[in-house]
C-alpha cells in the first residue's frame, strides 16, 4: 500500500531515538478528560464563497458530527448580506435568489447542528442591511473601521428596518423549528455609523442590540445575549459596561474577547457585572502571524504552537469559554486542535495530531509508528515559509498511500506542500524570467485545483480573494503583469500619433 523507502529509515532512525532516551509516550501529559472551557462554538459563517458557503446539508451534517467529536458543543453562523437582496421581501420573481438559498442553507446547518445536539447561537451585525434597502437618506456614515451595506439606526426609517430584517429571520428559524440559544452580536465588520448621531457607537449599538433581544425573545424565549468583542477598543467596552451595568444589569452574559493577530491572550479590561470573560480565537491561520499564513490563500494551516499556548493562556485567565472563528474547512486540523485541547480529551498538540491521523489518514486500527511521524509532517507548516520542501515532499511519499484516496483532508495537505515548494522556487526580487513565471502559472494552477476539486470553491470574495494572498512575490509579480499588459495594449495617447 505504500511506499516505504525514506519512511522506513524515519521511522527506524526515530525508534533508535526512542530507544536511547525516555520516550515521550512514557513522559507524555495525561489528558484531564476535564474541559477546560465551559463551551467550545464552532463560528462557521458561510460567506465570501467560502467552503461553508458551498458545502451541502450532508458534508456539513459530517463536518459537525466531526467538530463535535473534538470537543464542540455549540454552532453559530452569520447572515451575512452582501450582494444580498432582502429574501423576505418576496420581489415577485419566480426564481429563487442568492440570498435566499444561502438562508435556505444556513437554516439546515443550524438543523443539523441541534439534531447533533449543539446549541445554535446567531452571530449578528446590527446594522448590517440586504443590498436593495440601501437607500438614500437612511445610509450610515462610513471610514476606517465602519464599512458594509450599513444604514444608520439613528434614522428611523433605518432603525426600523433593522428590526425588521431580524423579526423576520428568529420568526423564520422558530418556523423551523430551530431553537436560538443566544445572539452574539459584533459593533463592527460589518457595521457602525460615524454619524454625529450614533456617537458613541458602541452605545448606539447597546441601545440597538437590547431591542433586537427583546424581538428574539418573542420567538426564542430563553435566548440570551452574547456578544462578540472584535475590533472593540478599551474605551469602548468600558462605555459598554458602565451602560450596560446603569441601563440593563445582567443582561450581556458573556463577551468574546478579541485576541489580536501573534498574541494568545485576552484583554483584561472591565465588563459588565457578572458577564463572563470568554475569548473569540482565530483559528484561520498558521503559528506565526508574520508572515501570515491565513484563510487558507496557502492551503491548510495548523498552530500546533499557538493553539494550545492558547488555550492555557486563556485558562490561566479564567476564560469561561471560546469561540472559534473559522473560515473554512482548510482549518480542519486548527478544530481538533483547540477543542480536542480545550473539552480535556487531549493534554496535548501531539496527542491530538496522532488521534487526527490515526482518524483520518491510517484508520483508527493503525498500530504503526506513522500517525507520529504524521503529527510531526503536520506540525511543520506551522511556520510554512521555513520548511524544507524537499524533505517535505519526501516523507510525504513514504507516509501517504501510493494512490491518493478521495480524502480531502489528506488531499489539502498535498497541495499546500506543492504550493509551498513552488513558492521556493519562484522566491523573491524583480526580476521576472520566463522559467519563473512558469512557476507562478504552475502555483496558481495548483491553488486552482485545490479550490475547484478539493475545496470546491466557486468565486471567493473578500479576504479570500486572490488579492489577499500572502507570497511575498505576489506584489512585484501583480506589477509586472500590469507594466506588460500596458506595453502590450500601448497607451491611447500613442496610438492617436
Ligand atoms: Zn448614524
């Protein structure tokens, strides 16, 4: 079944090793069986043609079965409308509309989800409206941070339409017999209004949040309120607590705290009385910030190091929860990760990336000295620019079957490695041969294949549009294809003479 020429030398300079020292099996952490974190919600907003956005009822129904085994307990999605037109609105057209297939879906992700036996929570940006209700007069203000099809709730036609849209969604979920458990709203990406009105936002959208609960309520009695704290500054959760503490004590139960890019722990600035501490983590990129490895532009990512750092960081914090913020499936082993460490199952990142092989890639049977060898290929793209692809390629060989199972997980894998290993070879400066840019056309054909046959992606919006990508040729290469499609077309001036 498989090749076993480099593996086998791995494998047997590995036991020598082994022999030599005290194992790490023998040294390794017991797993508490004790969660860490009272809940663990997977965050997968299905959006910017991501893989949640184009996944069906049953590979989601298995993706959350799978998150469930690492330690998941609730789900949430977002709405979120760009390009969207109101689906409740009822137009008149005969044929069904973006936003209402991806409604449609969201809805049976949510079913499945509390089939599992999940808790549902719906992310929410308040102000945050379908394309065609963004009309003149009821616009927000926008810069900086504040961008999206925001309408202003300090105008009442806006304000009205908010409530609307968001009576319209719990009643549709009740309908369906989904049981909101909480609303986690977000002030901003998208939303907020730098109108002298709404000033402070993050007041303006208390005021906003607390009547959307009271509309939610009337659909989902128990629901409660979470809320999200990205991109929150330190003056603004102070406003929000002393609001919250003077205008509604006990009513925001639970914060998730931002954890800024290369950084593992939360702010420890004021809530609101009794609000839990809980933490939103990013688990769409790699261990290293900088360069950044994210969104899956490079292929699967994996923070072996960070993850887990975080996750005792967190505790050492008295975090009562998380949050994982995940933009696709390319994140898969970044899921175990977290929650395989945060529920107790797993003392450590060795321990879950052997159970994630063993799972996965060689069957639970497997009694071989490969799932460790393939916790260690994994660990390594954890810094993916500083990895020696030439090994990497070759132990690849020894590990994977000879002929590639129709496994997207182990599949994603083989094409970050050859993405990676072109990125090498293209490397950095200005100048641009034919051999190099072959190497270009070859890596983007590879991201291709990944996104069409692997991922099954259509047009990816957003961040993770191509122009979001991160190697570090890619501006020097997006240049010369502009100065040699210029030279080509010749400018209009010259032409006339
Ligand atoms: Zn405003």
């Amino acid at each position: 079944m498989k090749h076993r020429t480099v593996g086998k030398a791995i494998a047997l300079s590995t036991l020598a090793l082994l022999l030599l020292a005290p194992t790490s099996k023998c040294l390794a952490e017991q797993p508490s069986g004790k969660p860490i974190f009272k809940d663990h919600v997977l965050y997968a907003p299905a959006h910017f043609g991501n893989s949640y956005e184009v996944m069906g009822r049953y590979e989601m129904q298995q993706l959350i079965a799978e998150a469930k085994h690492w330690g998941f307990n609730r789900y949430a999605d977002w709405f979120d409308t760009v390009d969207c037109s109101d689906p409740f609105a009822k137009h008149g057209h005969a044929h069904v509309q973006l936003a209402e297939a991806l409604w449609a879906r969201k809805l049976a992700n949510f079913a499945s989800a509390q089939a599992l036996g999940l808790k549902c929570d719906l992310v929410i940006t308040p102000n945050h409206v379908f394309i065609d209700q963004c009309l003149p007069g009821r616009l927000a203000k926008q810069g900086g941070r504040v961008f999206g099809q925001l309408v202003c709730p300090s105008v009442a036609e806006g304000r009205a339409m908010i409530l609307k849209n968001y009576e319209n969604m719990f009643a549709d979920m009740a309908r369906k017999g989904i049981r909101l458990s909480a609303i986690c709203p977000c002030p901003y990406d998208y939303g907020g209004c730098l109108c002298d009105q709404c000033q402070p936002w993050i007041i303006t959208f208390a005021k906003l949040c607390r009547e959307i609960h009271a509309v939610c309520k009337k659909y989902h009695p128990d629901v409660k309120m979470h809320m999200i704290g990205w991109w929150w500054k330190v003056e603004e959760h102070e406003k929000f607590a002393d609001w919250v503490d003077t205008n509604a004590p006990g009513w925001v139960e639970r914060i998730y705290m931002h954890i800024p890019y290369g950084t593992t722990t939360v702010s420890s600035v004021r809530l609101p009385k009794g609000c839990e501490r809980a933490a939103f983590v990013h688990i769409g990129y790699a261990d290293q910030a900088t360069p950044r490895d994210v969104y899956g532009h490079l292929g699967p990512v994996i923070a072996a190091v960070r993850l887990p750092k975080t996750v005792h960081s967190l505790a050492d914090q008295h975090v009562s929860s998380v949050m994982a913020y995940s933009e696709g499936v390319f994140d898969d082993v970044n899921k175990s990760l977290l929650a395989g460490i945060g529920s107790g199952q797993f003392a450590d990142a060795d321990q879950v990336l052997r159970s994630y092989a063993k799972r996965y890639f060689l069957g639970d049977s497997d009694d071989s000295d490969d799932a460790a060898e393939w916790a260690k290929w994994l660990r390594q793209w954890g810094i993916p620019y500083q990895v020696n692809t030439v090994a990497a390629i070759e132990q690849w060989k020894s590990l994977a079957p000879a002929v590639m199972p129709d496994n997207w997980r182990l599949r994603q894998w083989n094409y970050k490695m050859r993405m990676l290993d072109l990125n090498q070879q293209i490397g950095t400066g200005k100048t641009w041969t034919p051999e190099r840019l072959a190497l270009v056309d070859r890596l983007w054909k590879t991201r291709e294949q990944l996104h069409s046959r692997v991922w099954g992606l259509g047009p990816v919006r957003h961040v993770l549009n191509i122009r979001f990508t991160s190697f570090p040729w890619y501006g020097e290469w997006t240049r010369y294809q502009a100065a040699t499609q210029e030279s080509q077309l010749g400018s209009p001036a010259s032409e006339k003479e």
